[in-house]
C-alpha cells in the first residue's frame, strides 16, 4: 500500500501557504465562479480602504477587518486546494525517483545489441534485459520469464514473475529483474509511460472536474449570480428606507450568502478523493471513474483469485471401505512429495496436520516420483514393490485396470457426491487397490461473505464470474454469498451481461487482467485492470490496481462513495449556514430604520457593526476548520441510502444551523472583549 502523507505534513503546509497566494491570479481564480467573486469583492474594498485612507473617511478600523477578513476568505479556499495538491505531490515525488534516465540494450535489425538511455526507446523496440538490470520503458514480455520487484512502484517487497503469454506479461519501466532475463517489446513513447501518467495524475496536473462536480460548480455559480442580483438591488431599497449601506457592508452581505464555503472546498474534495485511491494503490485514471465507483448498483467479481483463494486445498480425506484413513493420508502424502502445485503441497500439509505425518526420509527406499503429465492424468511414487498413484476417477479406473482390478463402486459414489458439491475429487491407489478419494475445493476468503453483505445494504448486488460448471458455481456462490452467478462463462458472455446490466440503467464495476477481459473492461463504468495483466486490459479499463489485488475492487466503491457522500455533505452544510448568517447581517443593516427587525437579532449581538464582521470572520475561519473533513473524507458505513440521506441532513444540515449560531456568537463575544468592534 502506498505510504499516507501525514494531513499536518508541514513541508506541505508551507507549500500549500506559497501557493495560495499563487492562485490569486484571476486567470486560476475563474476557474472557480464562487471564489472568483469573493476575489473580486476583496479587489473592490481595498480600492476602497484606500481612497478611505487618502481622504480620512470614517469607519477605517472596521472596514480594514472586513477587507482582510475578505482576503482570508479567499487565500483560505486557496490554502484547501493547495493542501490537497500537495499531498499529491509528495506522493509524486516517491514515484519520480523510481523514473530516470536507464540504460538499455535494444535489438538491431540484424540480432545484435545496442546501448541506449530509456528516453530514446519508442514503441516497437525490442529490449533484453537481464538480473540485476532495470527495466527501460512499459512494454510486454515476448519471450524469457524472470522474476522482477515493483516494489518502486507497488510498495510491496515480495517480487513477482514476469513471462511471455499469459496474464502476466505487462511489465512497467523503472522495475529491477531479480533473476533470469526477458526479452520485452516497448509499449509506449516517452513520456507516455505507465509512471509518466501516474505522476502527471496523481499530484493533479491533469486532473478534470467530473460530470458531477461540473454539474455543481453550476449550482453553486447560478446561486452567487440571484444573491448578487439581490445585494445589488438591495441598496436601492435601502436608500429608499432611508438607510443606504456602504460597499464593505454590501459586500460582506454578498460573501456571507453565496455557497462560499463549499466553493472554497469543492476542488480539494475532489483531488483528495483521487488521493485516497492513491493510497491504496490505485491508480485512476480519471475522476469520472472515482465519481463512477460511488453509484456503482452492480459489481461483477472473477472467482478465482477474487472470490476464492486461486488455488485448491485438499480439506479431506475420504477412505474406501476397509481401508484406514491413516493408510489413505500417507499415500496420498507419499505421492504427492514431489508435487510442487499448490494443490499437492495442500496434500502434504493436511496429512502432516491431521496425522502428523512429517519428517519423511525416502533416501534410503529408492523412491522414484511419477510426475504429472497430460496423457496420464496422474503423478506418483514408485517404491520397491509399491506403485501410488493419485489423479482423475478415469485415469485411476484405466490404472487398475491395467493391474487387473477396478475402481469400486463405493469409491465412484465418493467420487460423484464430491463433485455434486463443488469439490474436485483425486483417487489415490496403491498397486491394484483403490484406498480412497482426496476432496479438493476452492477455498472462499475469509471475511468475504461479511463484505458483501455490506455491499448489499449499500444496495449494490454482487455477480460472481467463473468458468466452472453451473452446479459447482452455485456451491462455491453459496458459500460466498454472493447474489448471483454467470457459470461457464467467456468473454461474449461478460460483454452481453455488463450490456443487460448497464440497460437497466445500472453502473456496473468489474476486475479483469487479461487480454480476453479488455472488451469487458472498456464495457464496463468501472473498470478495474490488474498491473500484473496484459497492456490491452490496463489501457481498456479507467483503474489500476498496482497491487493486483481483485477483491480491492469493493474498498475502491467505498472510496467512491465517501467521496460522493464528503460532497453531498459539505454542499449541505454550506448552504445551510446561510441561515445563521442571515440572521446576523440582515437585523444589524436596518435596525436604526426598522427597529421591528430587532426580534430577528436572537443572537443577541452587540452592535451591526459587530454582527457583520462576526459573520465574516466565520464564513473564513469555518474553511479553515473543514479543510481536514475535505482532505480525510466524511465517515462512511455501508448502509442504504435513505439512511444515508437521513444522516446527512441531520449531521451536516441541522448542523449547518447550529454551529454557525454558535461561532458567531462566541466570535462577536470575543470582537467585543477586545474592543475590536
């Protein structure tokens, strides 16, 4: 997992401070309508305070605060998304010095080689590289296998193999080969690389606003247009009353009403979503796809590797009439020795845990192990006057047979109710006797039956992938508690199920590694490809998963979520704490003329004067204290979305009429105090 950058980092702190004033270019500051306008409300009264200044114009000492305070207002927003920017950047710094100039040694048309840095590989080239080197640049692997650390660019230590074919092909430059050697066609261009576009993403230098966040930043812009269209018209009425109000006052008024506060948050919840991802060594590569994970109504997982645990354990052993099940455990522990397959090494160590069967010396009996092969169906020992074998109920009866015997019924019984309930069956023999049936099966991972039980109270239905037959499909499915099933399936069927799904108006998110899973993954609105895969699945999905993890696929819709939910939550706050504000500027302006709106003062405040600074004071400092709620993310709990909702109104609604009661108070408390006001 990527290391998390502390939130008070302050390196970072003293970054983000340089470039808040940066960002008060109004070129930077248009990009956001709501913030842009408090800049250019700031602009304005400072023009003022000068010509207050040269021509000694009363009021110097409260419209000196509520133009600084405006100026706070902005370089606070500033300071949020620089805060956000920066710990992207530091993230970007540790990917950086895994990227350099390496040397590499490319094919000539004629076989040879030729020494060249990694700048001037382009895609196409065919490079060797061998233990102890670096790999140059992105590409496939074509021939040779070789294990390889990504650590520079996973964080995880354990290498990882790297061969021609398959799903694990795809290699990333600025990873070491370990051991053997490679031979790897180039993928990508400079600058072009997998770490080129990790960097440029994740410190944010090409981040978009999402559909959402767009959709927004709209609201938010039409919303500060209608309060300016009415401070503005304001002042005629005003002066109509009898009571014309200054320009700092007007445009106090005016901050103090527009959405100010998820304004000035609204870009940093949206990089530190990203950041998150990051985090957990995801990669993605838009912020259409974060948004995309949090409305997410189907999942569709892979079962092997996602569901179970890839390989199958030996979990019993089922003895023939009249044979022990201690005579079973040692033969079939005996046969299976040389066997390096996860499954015969779960053989191994269930005999020797069951019946502390270990510590076997076959030095002294001239042993002869049998592999596996294709023909056979079998593997073995072969010890003086004894022949184990274990492999399928066919090949074992066709053993038997040649030693004039045959596989009793009993143990075809065993056999078939094995496989009805999802398990894979291997009979062991000894000589001409059948001793019985070792019961494989996919082992489901722990914990998972419980997390897709949250998934479903988020109301996302989870669909498990696999090319197994329906009836072991449906075991394995039960035993994980997943809501449905596609059993033989190929990538045609993938495709036409996300399809099915996505037309009943559901975001469908699935995981994928393989050159057969890139349609599926481009198909899908989340699609999550595995660093260890193929170029072509990486390039079709929008997500990668640097750790290649598949079951990461259900923290990457949480992530989604909490983002969704910290923008929901921060927008409801925002706008209602206008009502406290309200509450506080509106009495304060016409109270000399219409002193009926004296009861409209329930703060108590102490003066107009004091009531319009304490709520410009906190309309500031209240950025300030969310900036940490923006960076972090509000709380998630997996729980249905009417629920949600419910919270949410309560917490960030009802409490963004309380608290602003409460800070504006204590604020105009402490302005009267220090005679400030």
């Amino acid at each position: 997992m990527a290391k998390k950058t502390s939130l008070w980092n302050t390196q970072i702190m003293a970054q983000a401070a340089v470039d808040s004033l940066r960002k008060l270019d109004p070129r930077w500051m248009v990009k956001n309508p709501v913030m842009f306008v408090v800049e250019v409300g700031s602009v304005l009264t400072s023009a003022l305070l000068i010509d207050n200044v040269l021509y000694h114009r009363p009021g110097f000492g409260f419209n000196l605060q509520i133009t600084l305070w405006l100026w706070f207002t902005v370089l606070f927003a500033n300071f949020a998304e620089a805060m956000a920017e920066g710990r992207g950047k530091a993230q970007a710094d540790t990917l950086r010095k895994a990227k350099g100039e390496t040397i590499a040694r490319r094919y000539r048309d004629d076989g040879s080689f030729e020494e060249v840095v990694s700048g001037q590989l382009r895609a196409g080239d065919v490079i060797y590289v061998e233990a102890g080197h670096y790999i140059a640049g992105d590409g496939e692997v074509i021939e040779g296998v070789a294990s390889v650390d990504e650590s520079a660019i996973t964080g995880e230590s354990a290498p990882v193999i790297r061969e021609a074919g398959g799903d694990r092909s795809a290699v990333t430059g600025g990873t070491k080969v370990l051991s053997d050697w490679i031979k790897v066609r180039i993928t990508s261009n400079p600058g072009e690389t997998f770490l080129d576009r990790m960097i440029a993403l994740v410190e944010g230098a090409e981040r978009q606003k999402t559909p959402n966040e767009i959709a927004l930043t709209i609201l938010l812009a039409g919303l500060t247009i209608i309060f300016l269209l009415a401070v503005v018209t304001l002042q005629p009425f005003a002066m109509y009353a009898g009571a014309p109000q200054s320009i700092f006052v007007l445009v106090s008024l005016l901050v103090c009403l527009i959405p100010t506060t998820i304004g000035g948050l609204l870009s940093a919840i949206g990089i530190a979503g990203m950041d998150r991802l990051v985090q957990y060594n995801v990669l993605a590569m838009s912020g259409r796809a974060v948004e995309a994970a949090g409305d997410v109504n189907t999942l569709l997982l892979d079962k092997t590797g996602t569901i179970t645990l890839g390989n199958r354990q030996a979990t019993e052993f089922v003895p023939a009439p009249d044979v022990s099940r201690e005579r079973l455990a040692s033969a079939a522990q005996l046969a299976s020795l040389s066997d390096e397959t996860p499954e015969g090494r779960s053989i191994v160590v269930l005999a020797k845990e069951k019946y502390n069967l270990r510590g076997r010396d076959l030095s002294g009996i001239q042993a002869e192990f049998v592999p596996f092969t294709a023909q056979t169906r079998m593997s073995g020992v072969n010890l003086p006057g004894t022949r184990i074998r274990k492999g399928s109920a066919d090949a074992i009866a066709r053993f038997l047979e040649e030693q004039r015997s045959s596989l009793p019924p009993k143990v075809r019984e065993q056999v078939e109710e094995i496989a009805r309930a999802g398990g894979t069956p291997l009979v062991v023999a000894e000589n001409s006797t059948a001793l019985g049936v070792i019961h494989l099966k996919d082992i489901v991972k722990g914990g998972l039956k419980d997390r897709l039980a949250h998934l479903r109270a988020m109301g996302i239905q989870s669909i498990m992938i696999t090319g197994d037959n329906p009836l072991t499909a449906a075991v394995i499915a039960r035993e994980a508690g997943v809501d449905d099933f596609l059993a033989e399936a190929k990538p045609k069927d993938k495709m036409d199920l996300i399809k099915r799904e996505q037309g009943k108006g559901k975001l469908v998110a699935m995981t994928g590694d393989g050159t057969n899973d890139a349609p599926a993954l481009a198909q899908a609105d989340v699609g999550v490809a595995m660093n260890t895969g193929t170029q072509a699945a990486k390039e079709a999905g929008n997500m990668v998963d640097l750790d290649s993890n598949p079951t990461k696929l259900i923290e990457i819709v949480k992530i989604g979520k909490q983002l969704l939910m910290t923008r929901g939550a921060l927008t409801t706050f925002s706008i209602a704490n206008d009502v406290a504000k309200y509450f506080a500027i509106i009495p304060a302006m016409f109270l000399g003329v219409f002193p009926v709106l004296g009861a409209l003062n329930i703060m108590h405040l102490h003066s107009p004067q004091s009531a319009i600074l304490s709520a410009v004071i906190f309309n500031a400092l209240i950025i300030v204290a969310l900036i940490p709620l923006a960076l972090k993310g509000v709380k998630y709990a997996p729980k249905a979305a009417d629920i949600l909702l419910r919270n949410n109104l309560l917490i960030y609604g009802l409490g963004g009429i309380i608290i602003p009661f409460l800070g504006i108070k204590a604020i105009d408390l402490c302005l009267v105090a220090l005679h400030l006001a």
